[in-house]
C-alpha cells in the first residue's frame, strides 16, 4: 500500500459506510469546533474569523489525530502507557470537556486572558480526549496498516501509512467541520448563533456524562444495532 491509497482509504472512511463507526465520536468534535468558535468569534472582522475558526479546527483535529496515530502504534511504549491509563485519563477527560460544556452553555466565564491558550491549548486537549474515546472500526486499509505496524520489520512503513490514512480522515473532518462553522457564521443566520452553541454545549455534556460513567462501550453498542 502506498501513502497515497492510505490517505484515500481514511479519505473514504468518511464518505462511505464506515460513517457509521465514525458517529461514535465525529458528531462531538464537530460540536466543539462549531461550539468552541462560534463563542470566540462574536463580532469579529472575516478575517478575525477566519483566523479563529481555523485555529479551532486545527488545533482541534491535531489533538484527535496525535491520539488516534499514538494508539495505533499499538507496539510501542507510549501506546501501551496510554492503554494502561486510558480510563483514567477519560475520567480527567470527561471532566474537562464538561468544562467546555458549561462555557458554551453559559455557565461558566472565562476571562479574557484565557481566551487564547483555550483556543489552541484547550482544542488540542479536547481533541485529543475524543481521540483517545474512539474505538474506531478496522476498515480494510485500516487492517493492513496494523498488521504493518505489529510486525517489526515493517513498523515504520506501517507507521508512516497510518499518518497518511489519519490525514486523510482529519482532511475530511476539517472541511465539513469548517463549513459548517463558516454556515452558523453567516449574518443571515446570526439568529441561530446562540442556539447553534448551546446544542453544541448539550453535546459535550453527553459525551462528558458517557466517559465520566464509563458507558462509551454501550453507546458504541448501540449505534452499531442502528
């Protein structure tokens, strides 16, 4: 397999069947991409907006494909930490995207010198937390890559082909989660805007409430009866 059919089968990881696995987890990162800049751009130029949504977008898709290539690379001693910690860590997960959830919703403040380090930092880390959640489906092109990444000699081509194929699912979660930002974002629908982050909130709440409870296992059970 070349790097390029690899981006292809994570490309079409999105635009096919395998959808279903990915609504797991997709329909919360794109409520904290809309949530997380819809908040943050106010009454900013198009360029300020512009700037800010892509920032969001991102950090935000940086944070879930470090997780998603780390976990991947099964064999190696970051994976294994991870695997030993990972409930651990989405219970602290949880918590901070419980956090984000009371911003959008309103509850919480955040104070103006924060704004920044919340935008690339804090999107980073929410990425990363619904990274580390994800329990993806092993597509075919999935399933050669990890076979290719256990086998020693053939680790880093199996590496390098699992960054390619996580590149070409963030390339396709990037362009459909910025559009729909760039749509909430429009003046025509500037009356939506506030509702449009409270649904956002909502969502993170849920999904916080599933990693908190340990339940992401019978969501995922029930999506895969659907």
């Amino acid at each position: 397999m070349s790097p390029a059919l690899a981006f292809y089968g994570g490309l079409l990881n999105f635009f096919s069947i395998w959808i279903l696995c990915l609504l797991q987890i997709v329909p919360f990162l794109f409520s904290y991409m809309v949530g997380m800049s819809l908040a943050e751009i106010g009454e900013s130029s198009q360029k300020e907006k512009f700037t800010e949504t892509l920032t969001v977008v991102i950090c935000s898709l940086s944070g879930f494909g470090f997780l998603y290539c780390s976990l991947g690379a099964s064999t190696t001693r970051f994976a294994s930490f991870l695997f030993l910690y990972q409930s651990l860590l989405l219970q602290i997960g949880g918590v901070l995207l419980f956090l984000c959830s009371a911003y959008f919703l309103g509850i919480l403040k955040v104070p103006d010198a924060f704004r920044l380090p919340l935008r690339f930092i804090g999107s980073f880390l929410a990425g990363a937390i619904l990274g580390l959640a994800y329990q993806p489906c092993v597509t075919p092109a999935l399933s050669a890559i990890y076979n290719a990444i256990k086998r020693p000699g053939t680790f880093p081509q199996g590496f390098t082909l699992l960054v390619f194929y996580t590149l070409g699912l963030l390339t396709a979660l990037g362009i459909v989660g910025y559009g729909m930002v760039f749509l909430f974002s429009l003046d025509k629908l500037k009356i939506l805007r506030k509702a449009a982050v409270k649904f956002c909130g909502l969502a993170l709440l849920f999904i916080s409430a599933l990693l908190l409870l340990q339940k992401m296992t019978v969501y995922k059970s029930m999506l895969v009866r659907m």
